[in-house]
C-alpha cells in the first residue's frame, strides 16, 4: 500500500501542473480575444480571417506596385560608359572623351567630345538596344558602350 503523503505529493504536484496548464491558456485565450468586442472563440476566428484576407490583399497590392516599380526602373539612366583618349597626334593628354547613358534596355545617348588644338567639337548620338543604327562608331565608342551594357 502507498503511504498516503506520496498520494497527497502526487495529487499536489499534478494540481500544479494542470494549474499551470490551465493560466496559460487563459492568458493565452485573452491575448487572443483582446481586440474583439463579444469575448468568444467564433468572433476571434472570425476576426483572424477578415485580418488575413485584408493582409492577403495589402501584400497583393503592394506586389503588383513593386513589379510596377521594377519595370519602370529598367527606363531609368542606369548604365555608364566613359573613356578618355587622345584622337590627334598633335595634342597632349587625353582631352576627348566618350561617355554613354542607356537604361537597362540598352537605349540612351553616347556624347563625344574630340579636342584638337583648334577647337572642341561635341558629338550626340541616339543608342536604341546597345546599338548606333544612323552612324558609324569609332573603336572607342563601341567600347564605351560594351563598358555600359557589363
């Protein structure tokens, strides 16, 4: 036969435990009823999904803003090519220059600036998909723009 002290620890310990058991749930009930007005179980759930359908639509809609967003970005300047050379024999330092803007389709503008001791003369060229369709390049501009389109 158990003594009945070992009955009476037993029965006292598992009181404890289902006491325990029983707190949190409570205080996990309330922490779950907390924003409803009728303080039952239904209206909780029902509140969890009106919650879950209205962040299931703000995710939508702030998905669908960010592909917007991503694709008007590809319209941006974004891709720069430059280099500086000398193209005369009979001026010093590298005072000319090609420089390409293009977005990420690969269309913008190529500036060209070749100084000689005479004068500067500035040249503007429209580059549609990476390339230069009305004109011809120079060594240097191709390379400009295989340095933008990297």
């Amino acid at each position: 036969m158990i003594p009945t002290i070992y009955l009476f620890g037993f029965l006292a310990l598992w009181l404890i435990v289902v006491t325990i058991l029983l707190v949190r749930m409570l205080l996990h009930y309330r922490r779950l009823t907390s924003d409803v007005s009728k303080k039952d179980l239904i209206s909780s759930l029902n509140q969890l999904i009106s919650n879950s359908e209205r962040n299931t639509k703000d995710i939508e809609m702030l998905n669908n803003k960010l592909n917007k967003d991503i694709e008007d970005n590809k319209k941006h300047l974004q891709r720069l090519g430059f280099k500086r050379y000398n193209p005369f024999t009979d001026t010093g330092g590298d005072q000319s220059f090609t420089a390409a803007f293009l977005d990420d389709l690969g269309d913008g503008i190529m500036i060209s600036s070749l100084h000689s001791r005479e004068n500067t003369r500035l040249y503007a060229k429209k580059v549609a998909g990476g390339k230069v369709n009305a004109q011809t390049l120079s060594s240097e501009e191709q390379e400009v723009i295989k340095q933008a389109l990297k």
